[in-house]
C-alpha cells in the first residue's frame, strides 16, 4: 500500500472513530438526563408521600400545642416545654412556619380581624394571632393575621365581606 493509500485509511478510521465517541458522547449525555429526571421525579413522589403521611398528624398535633400554649400564656409552665419540644420534633421530619411578610398573603394567611390604623397601609399586617405553618410545599395551617384597612375596623359579630374569617374556627372548637 502506498503512503496516500495509509494516510487515507487512517484519515477514514479516524472519522469512524470520532464518529462513535460523539455517538457515545450523545448517547452519555441523554443517560445522565433520564437519571436526573429519575433522581426529580422519586424526591417529588418522597416528599409528597411524607406530606400525605404526616400532613394529618401535624394538624393535629399543631392542635396540641395551641391548646397548650393557651394554658399556659403568661407562665414559665412545663406544659409549655411541651409545646416546645414538640414543634421541635415535627421541625426535624420538615414542619417549618410560613414564611414572614409585611403584607397580607392570602395564599399562607388568613385573615381574622381588620383594624384601621392612621398611617398603615392596606393590607399591612398588624398582629399575628396565631403562626401558620408548611410541610415541604404543602400548606398545613395558614397563618391567622389582624390587617390594617382603609375602612372602618369590622365590628365584633360582624360578617366580613373580604376572605377575614372569625378567630374561633371549627376545628379549635371542642
């Protein structure tokens, strides 16, 4: 074989070459994509399965400890240790408050009273009644808030027209 006829099969394996290692390269980076979508998609259905297990149970104990922390407002009670320990215990498995705005949220809160403040905007929040609280994405309690407004304050028995609802809720009653 003549040098011409070498340099031109080494130039053709080198193509077939190239060829196979960017096919390869191609085919490396789809396989790395499928497992990344895997990797989302298995933490997505974790993290809604712990929501749909401990949603429930968190509302409930999150129950608790308002109960508790209405008998002992004011005291240094060991009731209220209790209450601590356990907003300590579900913060560990993923409960964590809402996050804190200066403006009314209605998506994480709700509002049970509204106050005319001089000075205040609508909507600024005034006093939160009672924290609200997420697991993952999840809204497990909404954050009851008092909000400024440019109307007169909502009378006590009053039906408000806006999404404020009364302090006692059906599911604190009892």
């Amino acid at each position: 074989m003549s040098s011409d006829g070498h340099v031109a099969a080494l130039k053709d394996e080198v193509a077939q070459l190239r060829d196979l290692f960017q096919r390869r390269l191609f085919e490396d980076k789809a396989k790395n994509r499928l497992y990344e979508e895997l990797y989302e998609q298995l933490a997505i259905a974790r993290g809604g399965l712990t929501e749909q297990l401990l949603g429930p149970l968190f509302r409930e104990l999150l129950l608790v400890v308002d109960r508790v922390d209405r008998l002992t407002e004011g005291e240094g009670d060991v009731l209220r240790s209790v209450s601590d320990e356990l907003l300590e215990l579900m913060e560990r498995r993923g409960l964590r408050p809402t996050p804190m705005t200066e403006t009314f949220d209605p998506v994480i809160q709700e509002a049970v009273r509204s106050e005319a403040v001089a000075g205040k905007a609508p909507g600024t929040i005034l006093e939160v009644v009672r924290p609200g609280y997420m697991l993952g994405t999840q809204l497990l309690r909404a954050e009851r808030v008092v909000v400024a407004t440019g109307a007169e304050p909502t009378p006590p028995g009053a039906v408000p027209a806006s999404p404020v609802r009364d302090e006692v809720d059906a599911e604190e009653v009892g």
